[in-house]
C-alpha cells in the first residue's frame, strides 16, 4: 500500500510539473497563433490590392482599346 501511495504521489507531482510547463508554453502558443493570424490578415489585404490594380490595369486597356482604332 506504501509503494502504491508513493507512486502515486510521484506521478501526481510530475502531473504538476508538465501542467506548469504547458501553461508556460501557452502564452508562446497564443502569441504564435496572433503572429500567423496577422500574417493571414496581411497577406489577404495584399492580395485584394494586387486584385483592385489588376482591375484597373484591364479597365485602363479597355478603354485604351476602345478609344483607339488600328487599320490593319
């Protein structure tokens, strides 16, 4: 009965060790997940600005098209 209580005291004890250290590793997760969403957010509203220049850039041909006739 001893022995049992004893490793059952030891693992309790390292339950708590591991529990410490990922709590510790929490704030790092958080801050990691922060990081990437940012990165995400970012690269989205890039995207969106390439988009829009695209637009334009076909809106300027069009109408540089239209506005100018080739004889062939």
């Amino acid at each position: 009965m001893e022995q049992l209580q004893e490793d059952r005291g030891d693992k309790l004890n390292r339950l708590r060790i591991v529990e410490k250290e990922k709590n510790a590793l929490e704030d790092k997760k958080r801050e990691a997940e922060d990081y990437l969403r940012l990165q995400n957010e970012h690269v989205k509203a890039q995207l969106r600005l390439w988009q829009w220049y695209l637009w334009k850039c076909l809106l300027n041909e069009e109408e540089f098209l239209s506005t100018h006739t080739y004889n062939v």
